[in-house]
C-alpha cells in the first residue's frame, strides 16, 4: 500500500501561516513527521493560489526537499505552479489532479506527459462526480485512459480516483467507491493504478471516531484492488490495519477479522455476523463501522453507541 502524506494542506490552520509567513521550518517538521511514520509521498497541497501560485510552489517545494527525498506530489488547481514545481522536484513526481472536465484533461495530462510525471486522474467531469460505479468507470475507460494512452502515459502512472465522500449524508457513495476501484482494475491489462483521498470518508465525523473509519474502509478498499491512499501517515490504527492485512496476521481476534473482511470484500462477499465475536469491543465496533460502510445502517455520531 503505497502511503500519500495528507498533512500539508493549506486547510490546515498551522499549514496556512505558514505559507503567509513563508516559514519553512514548519513545513519541514511535516514533511519530516510524516516521513519517519511511514509516508512514502508526500502531498503538497497549496490550494488554488491563483497569484502567487508559482511562487509558493517553488518555495514549497524547496524547502521540503532541503529535509527529506521522498517523492512528491503536487496538489493545486494552478497549471503554471504546477510546472513550476515539476522543474524543481528531484524525484518523479505526482501531479494532483486531472480529471474528465476538458479543461483540467487537456492541461494537466499533457503536463504530466511532458515531465514524465505519474497523474491522478479524478472520475468526475463539469457535471459533477457519478453517483454509480458504472458512471465512474464510463468516464475512465471513455475519457481518462484514452487520454493517458494517446499521451503515452503508462497504466503504471496513471492512477485513477473514484472520489470518496464523506459517510455523514452521503455514505451511498461508499459501496459504490468500493466498486469502482474493483472495476477499475479490470479495465486493462496491465491495469492502471488506484487511488483514494481516503480521509474524505470520515469528514464532518467526530474525531474520535475518524480513525475507525478511515481505517476500516482502507482495509475494504484494499480488498477491492486499492494500490494507494492520501492519508494521515500519524494514524496509528491505519497502519496497524494495514499490517495486519498485508502480513495476514490472525493471532488476534482483531486481526483474524480484519483478515476476513479483506478476503470476502476481494471475493466481493459480505461480513457476517459469524464473522464476529461479539464479545469483543473492537471487533463489535469494526462491525458496527462495516455497516455503515456497505450503507446498511443510517450513518450518526452515535453509532457506536447504537
């Protein structure tokens, strides 16, 4: 699972007076952090920054790679800071994002052809983003992949998002998510790359509670072909899930659950109740969490306590 660090954002009140203030040190203590705690890139998101696009990136851009030499990926709506950012990096790097809209397709996908960078490529278009599966796939396989291949970008740098939201009022996005990156997989031989901004799932979730989530849709999604996530690399239970699966660990009662779900989600079967002992806080919770996900149960802040 290939981990994308999430936690320079420009949404971030710290990251934000930091780009004001142009204090690198802070930018730096990120990028480390995230690094030490297993993010294998790093997203640098400086929002929109239609004026001093250019400037930002480059400045950004810089002061993370005096401190650290993983790859990165350049998140912003701004072409021009874009390219700015892709003359500067070290590395290959990721440009985030393009997407069915023309405008977006016919400027960053060329971009990233030219600077051999690898692209995410967002399943949505000027009308919005599918509500099914189907609608997401249509867009890759009609719009997105022809794209990458007339530009020569290979299925292996191209990673398509099916674009996850927020279970708080639209959690009947998530089976559908779950599916498209399954279908995803499918399209091709060799197949493109996956990718979610995971974090997205738990947003307007009370903290607490945001972890479970994520976590728990990360193990699913991984289930259905996920290769990569933007996420918060200091979460602690996300990488534990993440272990437990990869390395198939059943020596807890939590783990061999977290294994189940894994397998019948590839085998796109259902938890069940026999799946779970009952008796157990954490797996009743995972559980509870799972319901959610497959839109049985009506998302509340409460649900744990339902």
């Amino acid at each position: 699972m290939l981990l994308i660090g999430e936690n320079i954002h420009i949404i971030a009140p710290k990251v934000k007076a930091a780009f004001t203030e142009r204090d690198s040190s802070v930018i730096q203590d990120l990028a480390k952090e995230q690094v030490e705690h297993g993010a294998d890139v790093l997203d640098l998101n400086i929002g929109p920054q239609k004026r001093k696009g250019v400037e930002v990136m480059k400045w950004i851009v810089n002061a993370v790679q005096e401190t650290t030499d993983v790859p990165l990926s350049l998140d912003t709506t701004n072409l021009a800071a874009l390219e700015a950012g892709l003359k500067l990096v070290k590395r290959q790097a990721m440009l985030n994002s393009a997407s069915a809209d023309p405008e977006r397709l016919e400027s960053v996908m060329p971009l990233a052809a030219s600077f051999n960078a690898k692209v995410i490529s967002l399943t949505m278009g000027k009308s919005g983003i599918p509500q099914t599966a189907d609608g997401r796939v249509e867009l890759a396989m009609d719009v997105l992949i022809p794209k990458a291949v007339e530009l020569g970008i290979p299925m292996s740098g191209l990673y398509l998002d099916p674009l996850v939201l927020t279970v708080n009022g639209t959690q009947e996005h998530a089976p559908e998510t779950l599916n498209a990156v399954r279908f995803f997989k499918q399209l091709m031989d060799p197949p493109p790359m996956t990718v979610v901004g995971l974090s997205n799932v738990s947003n307007s979730v009370p903290h607490e509670n945001r972890s479970l989530l994520n976590s728990t849709f990360l193990v699913m999604l991984m289930g259905a072909g996920l290769d990569s996530a933007i996420a918060d690399p200091l979460d602690d239970r996300l990488h534990e899930f993440i272990r437990a699966v990869e390395e198939r660990d059943k020596s807890t009662g939590l783990g061999s659950l977290l294994v189940t779900l894994y397998d019948k989600t590839a085998a796109m079967e259902e938890l069940e109740p026999s799946d779970v002992d009952m008796g157990d806080p954490e797996q009743v919770n995972v559980w509870k969490t799972v319901q959610i996900l497959y839109n049985k149960v009506i998302y509340a802040h409460s649900y744990l306590r339902m």
